[in-house]
C-alpha cells in the first residue's frame, strides 16, 4: 500500500472513531435527559398528588379529581394516586369507574391493602356484601395490623347474618387488637345482635375505657345497660351525657333516662325530667312524655297532673289506646266508673288487642257488679296474653288496684 492510501486510510479510521464518539456521547445525554425527565415528572407527579389529597381532605371533590388526574397523567404507575382517584369518584357517587380505579390499582401493586379496602366499600354501596366480604378479608390479610379493614369484614359477616363467624374472625384477628376500641365496640355489637346484653354491657365498657372520647360507644353501652335492666348503670351513664352541651338538647336520651329512673322508683326525678320534655313547643306533641308523666302522676297519686296527661295525650293521638286508658284510670280514681268504662271502651276500639285495656275493662265492670261481664272481659284478656298471672288471678276472683293496668309507656 502507497504512503498516499495508508495516510488516506489513517484519516478514515481516525473520522469513523469519531463519529462513533459522537454518535455514543449523544445515546449518553438522551438517557441522561429522559431520566432527568422522568424524575421531574415522578417529583412534580408527587406534589401534585400531596395537594388532591389535601383537597380531598376538605372536600373540595373537583379540584382533588384535576389534581390527582394530572398526578396519573405524569405518573399512570402510582398504585396510591389510582385509589385516591378511586376514593374520589366513590363520594361522585360514580361506583361503576370508581371500581376500575381500584383494578388498575390492584394491577399496579397486587399486594395494595388500600385498593382492596376500598373496592369493599364500593361492593358494599353496590349490595353485592359477598363481594365487599372477600376484598375486606384480603385486605386484612395483606395488612394485618389494620383494626380497620378487620371490623369492614366482621360488619359484613353482621350483614350477611353470621354473627357466629363475625366473632370469630375478630377474635382470630390477634392479640394486637385486644385492646383496641373500635374491635371491643365492634364485639360488643354483636354480642347485642345475638341477645346476650350482660356481655355487651361488658364489651362497650371496655370500648368506653379505651376510647373515653368516643361518646357513640356510651350510647351503646346505655343501651345495654338498659336491656340488662342495669337501670341505675345506665341513668348515671346518661346523666354524664346530658350534663355536656351538646348533648343536653338531645329527647331521645332525656326519654331514656325517665325510663330508667322510673324503673328505679324515683319518680319526683322522673317527673322532674318529663315536665321539661313537656313544657316546650316539640313537648307539647310528644305523645310518649305525655303517657309517661301520666304514668308518674299515677304512681304519685297526683290525680290533677294525672287528668291533665289524659286529657293531653287523648287529644294528640285519639286513635291510641294510651290516652283513653289514662282517662279511664283517672275517672275510676274518682269513682266514676260508668265514665270509666266509656274511656276504656274507647281504647279497645282503637287497640282491639291490647290486653290492658281488656283487664280493666273487666276490673271497672267488677266494680259496676257486673261479674258475667267482668269474667268476659277477662277471657279476652286470657285470649289475648294467655300466660298473663295477673288477669288469670282476677278472672278467679281476685282483686287488684284502681291503678293495676296503668300504661307503662308509650307503646303498649
């Protein structure tokens, strides 16, 4: 090879290693550029989720939906942003997309407690509680330190009927939710659905014990207390809640609490309780406060207050046995049987089954000596309530009070 081709040849190979320089240094600063920019966009695809998250937080649905769309649109890879976008769309009440949210979340992260969780609520809204069960039970699994996702599946088992498998479930749970509130609460719930009201006292209690804050659980512990006739229990429990502002307003515990000190004898507190449910603008139509004060009156022997009670409650509900039944107590009261007997035909009329008024109806004809019809009036009774001692012992010729078939509250 001539000197002038060798040269020649020098400077090709010299050219082409720069070329390949070149052209390896370029491939260098595209990946390092998409890199940089896939940074920027996982960055700013973070921040962006930080603020629909916030704005979620607060209610503000519209802009949490541009915000964690526009997360997705630089980042489709986030499991979380999909659940958010999902979460977002179940409060749109847009179950149908919100459960594709949650696929493309599972499909991202399989092992996403998160995505399962909520994929539960959206079955439960849609009523298929089979589904919801089986994602609320993975995501117990996949997360077994969330109380949770543990108390979504045991509310699913209550739904389903299978209060037996609801217990179980917690309690197989494990020892780390031994003394949480909302597993206690929970248990204790179920012990309500299955009647034994002792035990529940106990689980709400402890609920209570570890979530004082927590006044929906006193409420329910209340409840049990009563159904337990644990009445002096329950009246101290509600006492505390009444004595806070936001709770003093609230008729529904006031009528609880006269229920319980009733049970307990102490009437003038009773009375106390239902005059003030009475005395206000709502009180002046509330047929029960009325029935009750008017049972106080009796046991009290306040026979002005009693005659008030039955004038009131036959005026607001004349189509109730209750009202009639308080007149007719009243007027036998004051001897006045034949007006007693009147009232106490009208209360049968608007209850024909009410076993109360069948029994007074047959003591007001005893005292009238009226025996043939009395011993009726007390087979309708027997017809009625058959193992009811106290009208069978009267139909054998016993005796009671003017007062015996008094109602008890406001929905015998």
């Amino acid at each position: 090879m001539s000197r002038k081709n060798a040269r020649m040849l020098l400077v090709s190979l010299v050219c082409s290693a720069g070329l390949l320089t070149g052209c390896t240094q370029s491939n260098r600063n595209k990946e390092y550029v998409s890199t940089a920019k896939a940074k920027a966009d996982a960055m700013k695809a973070g921040t962006e989720f930080q603020m629909a998250h916030q704005a979620f937080l607060a209610g503000d649905l519209s802009k949490a939906r541009t915000k964690v769309e526009q997360s997705l649109s630089l980042n489709p890879n986030v499991a979380r942003s999909h659940v958010l976008r999902g979460r977002i769309l179940m409060e749109q009440s847009q179950l149908g997309p919100a459960l594709e949210a949650m696929e493309m979340a599972k499909a991202i992260s399989e092992e996403s407690a998160e995505a399962w969780y909520y994929e539960g609520i959206v079955f439960e809204r849609l009523t298929q509680r089979e589904r919801a069960l089986n994602s609320f039970m993975t995501a117990a699994r996949l997360d077994n330190t969330n109380a949770g996702y543990h108390i979504a599946a045991a509310e699913v088992f209550v739904d389903l009927g299978r209060y037996d498998d609801a217990e179980e479930f917690l309690h197989n749970a494990g020892s780390q939710f031994e003394h949480n509130s909302g597993v206690r609460h929970t248990l204790g719930q179920i012990a309500m659905l299955q009647g034994d009201f002792e035990r529940a006292a106990v689980l709400f209690n402890e609920a209570r014990l570890l979530a004082p804050d927590e006044l929906a659980i006193v409420e329910d512990l209340v409840d049990a207390q009563i159904r337990s006739n644990r009445f002096n229990d329950a009246e101290s429990n509600l006492s505390r809640l009444l004595s806070r502002t936001d709770y003093k307003n609230r008729r529904d515990l006031q009528h609880l609490r006269a229920n319980c000190l009733i049970e307990l004898d102490r009437f003038s507190e009773a009375r106390q309780v239902l005059m003030e449910l009475t005395n206000d603008s709502e009180g002046a139509n509330d047929i029960d406060a009325w029935i009750k004060l008017g049972r106080v009156s009796v046991a009290m022997r306040d026979e002005r207050q009693l005659r008030r009670c039955a004038q009131r409650a036959v005026a607001i509900a004349p189509n109730r046995a209750d009202g009639h039944m308080l007149m007719a107590v009243s007027l036998r009261l004051q001897n006045r049987n034949d007006d007693a007997l009147r009232s106490v035909d009208r209360a049968i009329t608007a209850e024909p089954n009410n076993v109360n008024a069948h029994t007074m109806r047959g003591m007001i004809l005893q005292d009238l000596g009226r025996t043939v019809h009395a011993r009726e009036a007390f087979r309708n009774a027997l017809a009625i309530d058959p193992n009811n001692q106290t009208v069978r012992a009267l139909a054998r010729g016993g005796s009671a009070s003017p007062v015996a078939t008094v109602p008890t509250d406001g929905n015998d």
